[in-house]
C-alpha cells in the first residue's frame, strides 16, 4: 500500500487589492484541497481560511482587504450559480 502525501506547490498570485504578484509556497492535500501557503517574496501574506491561495499586501488596510474579499467572494458565487444554470 503506498502512501499518500500532500503536494507542495509554488505559485503565482495577486493581491486582490491591488493585483501585485507575489510567489506562493502552497501545500496541497493527494485531493487537491488546499492545507496552507505562506507568501515567499517579500511584503504579502495570504488570507487564512480560503480554500484557494488569496494574498494581500502587507501595506493594505484590513477594510481595504476586507473591501476586496467581498467584491471577490460575489464574483465567485456569480461564477457558481451561472455553472448551476449550465446544468
């Protein structure tokens, strides 16, 4: 029986205030749902609790952050209910 491990992967991402890219160290379950990332390139941090990698500068305001996680998360819930409608 082999064993399962998590991935690790490093990736690309922007802020989702400003866009600015940032490296990302993200660990990945064999299932491919996220465990954890920690930005690797200086001044960004990622955004706890997300089931995807999201980062925000170091310099954003956490209203600012806030501002755009909301205007994120409705894009998303947009995206999913338009692929239910497909269905």
């Amino acid at each position: 029986m082999t064993k399962s491990e998590n991935k690790n992967m490093v990736e690309r991402h922007g802020c989702i205030v400003c866009a600015r890219t940032f490296q990302v160290l993200a660990m990945y379950t064999p299932d491919d749902e996220l465990v954890g990332c920690i930005v690797t390139s200086f001044g960004g941090h990622c955004l706890s609790g997300e089931r995807q990698p999201l980062v925000a500068c170091d310099t954003h305001t956490a209203e600012e952050i806030e501002t755009a996680y909301q205007r994120w998360q409705s894009r998303n819930d947009k995206d999913a209910d338009d692929e239910q409608e497909d269905e």
